[in-house]
C-alpha cells in the first residue's frame, strides 16, 4: 500500500517537472517570436512546431532518466541540436 502511494507521488512530481519545463520551453519561444515581429505567420507556425519538437524531446529525455541513460542522452542531444537549428533560423 505505502508502495503504490509512493509511486503515485513520484509519477506526479515527474509529470509537474515535464508539464513546466514543456511550458517553459513554450513561453520562451512565444515571448522571442511576439517580440520579433519581422517574422510571417507561416514562419512562426514552424517555428512554434520546430518548438513543439524540441518540448517532446527534452520531456523523452527527463522520463528516460532514470530508466535508460543511452535513450536520455540520444533524446537530449536530438533536443540540443534541434535547438540550434532553431535558434540559427530565428537569428538568420
């Protein structure tokens, strides 16, 4: 019993860390799009998608933590570059 408690605790605190850094992410990209208006609506539609990605790939990593390093570390570099990708469009 105190197990399954302990478990439901842990699921819940690791989905709040996944739910705000996703957020986070998000807000970052829409406050840096909002304020760089020189962008069309079609750019941004990508951008927030290409943001979207980078979200899924940074929470993969956060789950697979602590049950596979190897999976972690690939979700994490996909992120990283993806990020730059990114950040090298919006700059350009």
């Amino acid at each position: 019993m105190i197990s399954s408690e302990n478990e439901r605790a842990d699921a819940a605190k690791e989905w709040a860390m996944y739910i705000t850094v996703s957020c986070l992410f998000i807000l970052i990209v829409s406050v840096i799009c909002f304020f760089a208006p020189v962008y069309r609506l079609q750019d941004l539609l990508f951008r927030m998608f290409d943001a979207v990605i980078i979200c899924v790939l940074t929470v993969n990593g956060l789950y697979y933590l602590k049950k596979n390093k190897g999976v972690a570390c690939a979700s994490f570099l996909l992120g990283f570059i993806n990020m730059g990708l990114l950040v090298v469009l919006m700059v350009r």
